[in-house]
C-alpha cells in the first residue's frame, strides 16, 4: 500500500469513520475481556485519552510556573534533599 490507505481495506463506522481492519480487530478482541461490547473499549480510550490529556496539560503549566519563576538561589543537592523528603512525607513515612 506504500503510505496510501485503500477504502477497499476499510470498514465505515456508523458516524462514517473509517476503522482499518487490524483496529476492527483489536476491538473485537477487547470484547472478550472487561468490555461488552466495542462502544464501552472506544468510551474507555476516550476517557483515559482526557485524563491523560488533562496530566501533561497540568505537568506543563508546572514547566511554565517553573520557568516564569526565574532562576532558583537553591543547589540542585538542596533541591533533590527537599523533594526527596517530600516524596517520603506523601507515602507517609515521616
């Protein structure tokens, strides 16, 4: 096929999407585990496609209050030992 995509190797979807048939498979197969059916699989990635969407949209405003705060005073030793202890703080071990 060398890059380009044959409708005659394609399956329309009922909102006229087209679904290639390795995928068409990989769905089916989905329903044989924790999903019932192909629209539960396809709500499922849609739902942790917007979580995940929503955690990189959240580590970038980070970057940006990271970057819009300047350069740090701290070495990157004193860094390392203030996150280290707040990682610990958070699993609970004081």
């Amino acid at each position: 096929m060398s890059g380009l995509l044959l409708r005659s190797h394609m399956n329309a979807g009922q909102d006229g999407s087209a679904t290639p048939d390795p995928m068409k498979d990989w769905v089916a197969q989905a329903k044989t585990g924790r999903y019932s059916n192909a629209s539960d699989y396809v709500r499922d990635l849609i739902g942790r496609d917007q979580v995940r969407t929503d955690k990189i949209a959240e580590m970038q405003r980070f970057v940006d209050d990271g970057i819009e705060s300047g350069v740090g005073s701290h070495s990157a030793d004193e860094l390392f030992a203030v996150a280290t202890a707040r990682a610990q703080i958070g699993r609970g071990r004081d």
